[in-house]
C-alpha cells in the first residue's frame, strides 16, 4: 500500500495546528470562567489530578509507539494478517495497561489528603472526584484506544484532530454552562468523561469504515514480539523521565505548598507551556526530515544543519523570553488581578526554565530522529530523580523557587550534558562537542542581555490596559530581533536562514 505522505503530512499539519490552537484557547477560556464562578482552590484540584493521572500513565511505558513503528512495514507490503496480528497484541496490552493504571490509582487512594495542603472546597468528595478522573483516564485505554493505532500508521491524524476537535466543543459548551449556572463541578468532570468515551467510539466507528479487512486477530511472530519488547524497553525510561519531570512540580507544590499556590503557579505556566506546545510543532514537522538526512546525508552537512537549527530556535526562545519579562505580569493583571499575581522573581525563574527546557527538547529532537532511545535509556530516569530529589529538599527552604530551580539545575547538570555527550558520541563524532557547548553559552548571554535591556525599556511604561500590553509586545519583540541581527547578520546560519526565508516567501507569493 502506497501512503500519500505529502498530502497527508498537509492535511495533519493544517488540523494539527487548529487543534492546537483550540486546545490552548478553550482550556484557557475554561480555567478563566472556573478560577472566578468557582473559586481558586478547584483549579489546583484540578491540576493536581492531571498531575497524578500522567504519573500512573507510565503504566502506557512507550507500548503505542513501539506498536505504531511496528506497523509500517507491514502497511507498505498490505500485510493483512500481519497488521490484524499486531492490533490484537495492541488491544490486549491495553487492556492489560488499563487495569495496572485501575489497579495503582486504586492504592493512591488513601494517601490523597497528604498529596494536599490546606483545605480543600466543602462541597466536594476528594476521594467521589478523584475516581472520576481515575475512571476517565481507565476508559481512554479500554474503549477501543488500540483502534487509533490504524491512523497512526497511516498518517491520518486529521481524522483523530477532527473527531476531537467536534468532541471537545461539545464537552466545553457543557462545562461552560455548567459552572456557570449549577456551579456543580462533579458534573463538570463527567462532562469530561462523556467526551472521552465519545470520542473513542466515534473514531473507532470511523476506523472500521475506512479500514474494514482490519480486526484485532491472531498472534505475531516471536521475532516481530522480539522487536517490540527492545524498542519499548528503549522507550521506557525516556517516558519515566519526561513524565516525572513534568508532573512532580505540580504535586510537590500542591503537597508543600497547598492547592491555591499550585493554581496561581499553573495560571502562569499554563501560558508558557501554550508557547512551549507551539514551539513543539517545528520539532514535530522536522523530525521526520532529520531522520531522513542523518541517513542519506554525511556528518558534516548533519552537524551544519543541527548548528542552523540551534541558532533558529536560540533565536525564537529568545524572542519569547523578553516577551514573557515584558508580558507575564501585565497580562495576569488583566487577567485574573492583582490577586492572584507571583512575584517578579518566580517569572525570571520561570523564563530560565522556559530557555533550558527549549535546548533540552532541540537536541532532543535530533536525538529521537536518530532513534538512539535504548543507547539514552539511563539519562531521562537520573535526570527526573535528581529533579524529584531537588525538588523534595529545595521547596522546603525556598517553596517555589525550589521546584522551578530544581527543574533547572537537573537539566543543565545531568539532562543536557549527557544528551550532547550521546548525540555526539552516536551522530557527530568528528565534531567538537565543546565547540557546540560554547556556541549554548553565547546565545545563551545574547539572550540575557536582550532581556535586561527589554526589561529596562518596559518598566518605564506603566501598565494602564490593552493598549500598553501591545506596546510592550511590539518592544519585547523588536529587542531581541534586533540585537541578534545587529551581533550575527554576517554569521553563515543567520545567512542561511534568511535564504530559507525568502525561499518559504515566494513560494507563498506564487
């Protein structure tokens, strides 16, 4: 079977990119209406169970991803029996992995209130709430999840985008009305679990209608099995990792700190990880590319390429970060009051974080492109610990600065290093690790002295409403842009970048 890849790359990009837009718009719009008809304390419940739910999510281990590759082989050569096979080996793992997620939220259960600090709404069950967000991660892998695994395979995402997109307007218009008007937020979260059994049955019902020769049958042979057990073992530790890493600040907050802080902190990193999300999509769209050229293409050219795209995106984090120090602080005002504002310090810690978390994911897009998960298995696990250790002895003595520090110092101690050593010990091996280190710190003072001068700028402008919040956007842009083209407007990967500029603008012209 030939898979159209151009066109179904187009139409994955297009919707992927609306969904992303309206998965960071709607939940924005939802937390602004429960944080004022609710209260403050429902938003850090609510965080704090998402935290939870994607540690027990470690139970998934990397299975759909390893099942996934597994399938492509067999799509190209119309392997019926094959892909059959490896749907029901899907559907039995998740089933499996469902009842391990039922079975480990089940134990969390007595130790909840610990996991709080504070007191939490009078009118709500902690334990009737978190079985509700318990049951809706449960049903998301046993009501036909094995079947996604098709479009996956076949590059159709935008089915997927579409029936969520339809699924998620139907559950926010009822969540919308429901804070609103019954203030009830049990309802609200099976709101929640309404949609999620929607959505599987509709693109299961969709599924079987453009794949109808597909249904989870027979057994894949042992070195097929053989091959799926390595990758998910390369894969393991990576999603351990990443999965600590992202979900520990919430619940350590919440434990040391209490759920009001937790909401406040989330109001705040809730836009910077929308901005993060958006970023992601230059790393999904050339993963594949990298791939490709790290196979066709010599170590020279590879390494010009992973330097361009440094600078690239050293260049964009930048950009972000003087409008985060312009922006953060007035935005919130507007937004939630002067109530609900951090001090200025936590956003400088807070745009640190942004920038180290930036390079942590650029090289490890080359990283995951390479496909070299089992040679970086120890990496992500050491990190996520040393960030949990950190995180459990800093919040004690510096409460929140601890736990975005913690993140910091375990990337650029352990997370980073060791990953530069391993794409240059397995990609680039005639190249200069220093040398790439050295080019890090660089854009890493341009990026400082473009924020100092950004801050020195918009603090002189009083925050008086719309009008100024867009005065400063166009400053905190300006700055950065400037000083970068003013220091390496004769730099081979600015030139470089330009002529890709120009190419993408006349191709639009056309």
């Amino acid at each position: 079977m030939k898979i159209e890849r151009t066109k179904n790359a187009g139409r994955n990009v297009a919707f992927g990119f609306i969904q992303k837009t309206y998965q960071i718009v709607m939940p924005f719009i939802m937390r602004t209406i429960m944080i004022y008809f609710m209260g403050i304390e429902y938003a850090g419940l609510n965080s704090l169970f998402v935290s939870i739910l994607q540690v027990l999510n470690l139970a998934e281990l990397g299975v759909g991803a390893a099942m996934m590759c597994s399938m492509y082989a067999p799509i190209a050569e119309d392997d019926t029996a094959k892909i059959c096979a490896l749907m029901n080996l899907y559907k039995k793992a998740f089933t499996i992995i469902g009842w391990i997620i039922l079975g480990f939220g089940l134990l969390i259960v007595p130790v909840l209130p610990k996991l709080i600090s504070g007191e939490i709404p009078d009118t709500l069950n902690l334990y009737i709430l978190y079985l509700l967000y318990l049951g809706n991660t449960v049903l998301s892998y046993w009501l036909y999840a094995y079947k996604n695994s098709l479009l996956y395979a076949h590059q159709r995402l935008d089915i997927s985008s579409k029936v969520s997109l339809l699924t998620s307007t139907l559950q926010y218009v009822f969540q919308i009305l429901v804070l609103i008007v019954f203030h009830n937020y049990y309802l609200y979260v099976i709101a929640s679990i309404t949609a999620q059994v929607l959505t599987n049955v509709l693109t299961a019902i969709r599924v079987d209608k453009m794949y109808p020769n597909y249904r989870p049958a027979g057994q894949v042979d042992k070195e097929t099995y053989k091959e799926i057990k390595k990758k998910i073992q390369g894969l393991v530790t990576n999603k351990i990792g990443s999965t600590i890493l992202s979900s520990a600040d919430s619940i350590v907050i919440s434990a040391f700190l209490g759920l009001s802080i937790l909401a406040i902190y989330q109001n705040y990193f809730f836009i910077m990880s929308s901005v993060i999300s958006i970023l992601y999509i230059i790393y999904q769209s050339t993963i594949a590319g990298i791939g490709n050229s790290l196979l066709v293409e010599n170590q020279s050219k590879n390494y010009n390429d992973f330097n361009t795209m440094t600078f690239a995106i050293s260049w964009l984090s930048a950009v972000c970060c003087c409008c985060f120090i312009a922006l953060y602080q007035p935005f919130m005002k507007i937004w939630m009051g002067d109530k609900y504002l951090l001090d200025y310090s936590v956003i400088i810690c807070l745009v640190v974080y942004f920038f180290v978390l930036e390079l942590d994911q650029l090289i490890g897009a080359f990283k995951d492109a390479a496909g070299i998960w089992y040679e970086d298995r120890y990496r992500p696990l050491v990190t996520a610990i040393v960030n949990l250790v950190l995180n459990l002895i800093m919040v004690q003595f510096i409460g929140l600065y601890g736990v975005l520090l913690s993140t910091v110092i375990s990337l650029l101690v352990v997370g980073i290093p060791w990953m530069i050593h391993n794409v240059f010990s397995l990609l680039f091996t005639e190249q200069s690790r220093l040398t790439y280190c050295l080019s890090l710190i660089k854009y890493s003072i341009v990026t400082i002295v473009a924020g100092a001068l950004t801050y020195c700028v918009c603090i002189r402008i009083a925050d008086v409403g719309i009008v100024t919040l867009l005065l400063k956007g166009i400053i905190a842009v300006i700055i950065p842009m400037a000083i970068f083209i003013l220091i390496y407007h004769k730099n081979s990967h600015f030139r470089r970048i330009t002529v890709i500029a120009k190419r993408m603008l006349l191709r639009k012209s056309r």
